[in-house]
C-alpha cells in the first residue's frame, strides 16, 4: 500500500468527517483545507449521497435488533406495571406508587416516541436519497 501525501491526507480526513455527518465548515477546519476546496470535493464525489447511504445500511443492518430492544423495554415497562398494580392492591396508592406509575408512563412515552422519530428518520433518509439521485 502507497503513503498519501499531505493534500490527499488532508482530503481523505475531510471525507470522513463529512461521510460521517460532520458539516462542511468542520470538515474544512478539522482537515487544514479551504471551505471552497471542501465544498468542491463533497460536490465532486457526491459525499452527501455517500452519508446517508451510509446511514441507511446502518438502519438496514440493525433496524431488527432495534425493534427488538424496543420491544423487551415495552414488555418489561408492562412488567413494571403489573408490579405497581400489586402493589397498590395490598398496600394502596401511596406517594411512592404514584411516583412509580408516572415513571413507568414516562418511560413508555419515550420508548413509542423514540420509534416514531425512528420511522420518520427512515423516511427523511428515504426521500433525501430519492431527490439525490
């Protein structure tokens, strides 16, 4: 494998940084190279179709196992439930139960509103890629 010089390091630093999510004005700082040298290169080789390629296999390759923590954290949040409901039947709605219900409801907010960020995300990823191409 050849050693790049010093322009090509500094290029392939700023695709990464791009590649990854990073803004132009990072890439350029982060790299050493001119904002038009930058911007130039990411229209050249299309790096803002490479990121959200690159963000759509990641989805793609882990979309499964996503859902499938989402949905242990909602089967246990319902666990947690049924605890507070044994709970308040032997001992009553106590402030601590009340705490735990609140919590316990918070929690599944997040979970279903993480999913639906998630799907729209996809979405967003989708239609960014269709306009690209």
């Amino acid at each position: 494998m050849y050693a790049l010089n010093a322009v090509e390091q500094k290029k392939q630093r700023a695709r990464i940084i791009i590649i990854t999510g990073g803004t132009l004005k990072q890439a350029s700082k982060e790299s050493g190279l001119t904002i038009n040298q930058v911007k130039k290169m990411s229209t050249k080789e299309n790096l803002k179709k490479k990121r959200l390629d690159l963000l759509k296999e990641f989805y793609n390759e882990n979309w499964e196992r996503i859902k499938a923590n989402k949905n242990k954290r909602l089967e246990l949040n319902s666990l947690l439930l049924d605890d507070i409901e044994r709970e308040i039947k032997k001992n009553g709605a106590t402030i601590e139960v009340m705490k735990r219900i609140i919590l316990n409801e918070l929690v599944e907010q997040i979970i279903l509103e993480f999913d639906k960020l998630t799907r729209w995300e996809l979405s967003d990823i989708q239609k960014k890629l269709s306009r690209i191409k």
